[in-house]
C-alpha cells in the first residue's frame, strides 16, 4: 500500500512542479487541479483522511476557478472568501 501511496505522492509532485512553469493561467489551474487529485488519491490510500478532506476542499477549489477561467470570468467574492477560510 505505501508503494502506491508513494507513486501518487510522485505524480501529484510532478503536476505540481510542472504547473508553476506554465505560462497561461489556465494550464496552471489544470495542473495543479490533477496535482491536488493525485495527493488525494495519497491520502486515502494512506487512510489519512483529515489530509484528504484538505485537498478535496482544495481540488473543488482549483476546479471552480477553471471554470471561471474557461468562461474569462472573475471568481466571484463568495467563493473568494469561502475558500480563504
């Protein structure tokens, strides 16, 4: 099980690394979208799961900003100030 934990853990840093050299917004936000899945996948196959739950919470908020994006919108001061919480 932590051989897998690890492969994810791998991956995730690799999308995470690689999303900071993207020079478009919108392909910084789909790296670390999937960056943020792969560290949930680690932390449940570790059965971490308050982990998890922070990168849920993060993976839901990489995915709202996606699409504000996609549409060329600004996030709106909901979400804005839910997800600084």
């Amino acid at each position: 099980m932590n051989v897998l934990a690890q492969i994810f853990g791998a991956f995730a840093l690799l999308f995470l690394v690689i999303s900071y050299l993207q020079k478009k917004r919108i392909n910084f936000l789909n790296f670390q979208f999937f960056a943020n899945i792969f560290y949930v996948l680690q932390y449940f196959v570790l059965h971490a799961y308050s982990g998890m739950v922070a990168f849920l919470i993060s993976t839901i908020k990489m995915f709202i900003f996606r699409i504000d994006e996609k549409k060329n919108k600004s996030t709106s001061i909901f979400f804005s100030y839910t997800f600084r919480i």
